[in-house]
C-alpha cells in the first residue's frame, strides 16, 4: 500500500496514480507538504533485511545524478513490506522516452550519459558497489531532458576482494557476455550497459521484444552480445554520428572485457574528447529525412552556426530513384538558409555508406569555416 501520512484528517501524500508495469509496486504522488511530486516504491520483505537494502544504500550513496532516498515507513497495512519515497524526474525513463519516438540529438545523449557515467564511477569506487542493472528503464531525466539521474539500486552488490560481484540474470538485451560466461560482474559490465543505452539514445530503440530470447540467451552463454555481431558494426549507426563516437562506443560495447575501457572514467574521457556538430533527426527514418545541428560545440549557443543536411528520393528527372542529400547553413540570428561548400550528390537510394561521408564532409566545412572567421 502506499503512504498517505500519518495525520488521518490531513493527508501528506494527495493525488496517488499507480504507475503502470515492472515487477515492483510504484506510485506517483505529490507531497502536500513540499509541494513536490515523487514516487513512492513499495517493496516486500522476503528475507532477513532485503528489503531494506535500497533504501539504506541510496541513503548512504551522495551523488547529485542518483535518486535519493526522502523518507522509508514501514507497510502501515501490511507486516511484509517496506515503501521508501522518491522524487520524480519530469523527463522520464530514457526507456520511456524512446518508446514515446523521441529523437534525441547527440548533444543532449552524450550529455544524460556523462551524468550517469559519473555517478557509475563515484559507485565503482567511492563506495565499491556495481548497479548490475544498467538499461534505458533505470536512467532518469530533468524535464528537459539534458540531465541524467541513475535509479533502482535494487540489483547492485558490493564489490569483492577479486574487484567483481557475483553476476545474476538481470535484464539480457544490456548484460555484457562476461556475465553469463564467468557468472561475475564487474565495473566494466555496468559501463557495458551504459554504452548499449547511448547506443539506442543515438541510433533509435531496439525492437527488442521482436528478438528470440532463446537465441539471446545461447549467444550470451556463448560469450557473445545479446544481438549478433553485425547489429554492433560502424554500418549499423546512424549516418549522423562522428567515427570517434562511433569508435568510443563500440569500444564501450564490444564484447571482450578486456578490449573496453578500464573504468566508466576512461569512457567518460573518451566521450568528452569527442567533437561534433549537434545533430538532430528532426524528420524522417532511417537515412531519409531532415537533420539540424550547431557547430561548434564550445561556442555559447548564441553564437553557433546552425546547420541542415536533406536527404530525399528524387520523383522526377534524370536522377529520379537517386538519393539526393544537400546541406545548408545560417549565421546565429539568421533566418535564411544558404547554401555551403558542401555541393549536393545524388547516390544510390540503399547506400548508407555516402550518407555518412556527405555528413562527414558537412562537418569538415563547418570546422573550416568557422577557423576561417
């Protein structure tokens, strides 16, 4: 059941909505009180202290991008369970929010994933626990959705003289091989599954519940990805992102622990090494469409360029059937588009290949120009 307060006539909890799916008992709810919205989590006691482990772990956990713990009663109505209150972040699940459609640009992923990345590390080593469930459920976002906050400790397990935890079958589309072949998690699987969430953030959701689950669980126990090797290759992102966030990425993701970075420091280094123009699928699938970005990414917003790239079948005339992609740009405070250095190329419909290399030129002319100024 969920709290209400312990004033009968005054109610401090008001508007209680149960939140719909998962496996744990969740309600939102605002405090009376506090005037703030939050979520309320109700948890069984099965064994010993289990129940309480969340609570008293987030409690004793001090970082500004994971949830914290506001108060914890025990089950007024039932001896057998524990609810402990949460705030609630208006920007959802990362989960949620790409099961919604929407499009993050690349500037506002790597920015979610650098606060989670963060907030990893500060587990990892301040207080020597692994999350064990990293997805796109358990990653939390401001209303605007720039800021990452890293929830559901309900998993994690302290970290043993040999630097691991025993592994446990969480969720498999995120789990890194290593986990299933030497049953012991470690840092380096939880920055695994940090990667597998800013690769869907960039490359859109993974129709997971399409996938057979036989077939995942034999390629883990294989030591393998939960999806095969291909789905992981350069070819496979979207032709907007940069090669060296395509590189950090697969270096986050691959399958061979000792080929991925050290620590979710090192990947967090890796990212901020990254520059780019801030693209944004704003239309469109797949290679078609119309993106918008910035450039370059260390000038206040206000005095960026902004830039277009287009990319359309031609209907008519000699190139119809072609894929035509043109690009544009306009000076901040503009709003005119012109045409760049950049000239427009008609390929064929199916080749991805110089969709990435038109963008790949589009953001070699922004890095000129801009020197140039």
């Amino acid at each position: 059941m969920p709290l209400r307060g312990e004033a009968e006539n005054r109610i401090t909890y008001v508007n209680l909505e149960k939140i719909p799916g998962g496996t744990t008992l969740l309600h939102r709810c605002q405090n009376a009180v506090l005037g703030s919205n939050c979520v309320q989590k109700t948890v069984p006691i099965s064994s010993g202290s289990v129940a309480f482990f969340e609570p008293r772990l987030l409690e004793a956990l001090d970082h500004p991008h994971i949830t914290p713990v506001r108060e914890a009663q025990f089950d007024p109505n039932f001896d057998n369970r524990v609810t402990f209150v949460m705030p609630w972040y208006d920007g959802g699940s990362v989960a949620n929010a790409l099961l919604d459609g929407h499009r993050f640009s690349l500037s506002d992923s790597l920015a979610i994933i650098r606060d989670v990345l963060d907030a990893i590390e500060y587990v990892h080593t301040r207080k020597r626990y692994v999350h064990r469930d990293i997805k796109g459920d358990n990653i939390l976002m401001s209303g605007d959705r720039r800021s990452g906050f890293l929830s559901d400790f309900g998993l994690a397990a302290a970290l043993e003289t040999d630097g691991e935890a025993p592994a446990i079958v969480a969720t498999y589309e995120y789990m890194a091989p290593e986990c299933a072949t030497s049953q012991r998690h470690g840092p380096a699987a939880d920055a695994y599954g940090v990667g597998m969430v800013l690769f869907e953030m960039l490359n859109g959701r993974i129709r997971w519940e399409d996938l057979d689950r036989t077939k995942v669980e034999r390629r883990l126990v294989a030591g393998r990805r939960a999806l095969p090797d291909h789905a992981y290759a350069p070819s496979a992102f979207a032709a907007h992102i940069p090669e060296a966030l395509v590189t950090a990425i697969r270096k986050a993701i691959c399958a061979h622990r000792t080929q991925r970075y050290e620590s979710a420091a090192h990947f967090l280094r890796a990212l901020n090494g990254v520059a780019y123009i801030d693209w944004r699928h704003v239309d469109g699938e797949g290679d078609d469409g119309t993106w918008e970005g910035t450039w370059p990414p260390q000038a206040h917003i206000d005095r960026r360029d902004f830039y277009r790239v287009t990319s359309r079948i031609v209907e008519r005339g000699p190139a119809s059937g072609k894929r035509r992609l043109a690009s544009f740009y306009r000076r901040a405070g503009a709003t005119n588009w012109r045409r760049i250095g950049v000239a427009d190329r008609d390929v064929e419909p199916d080749d991805s290949t110089a969709v990435r290399t038109f963008f790949r030129d589009v953001a070699a002319n922004a890095d000129h120009r801009w020197a140039a100024q």
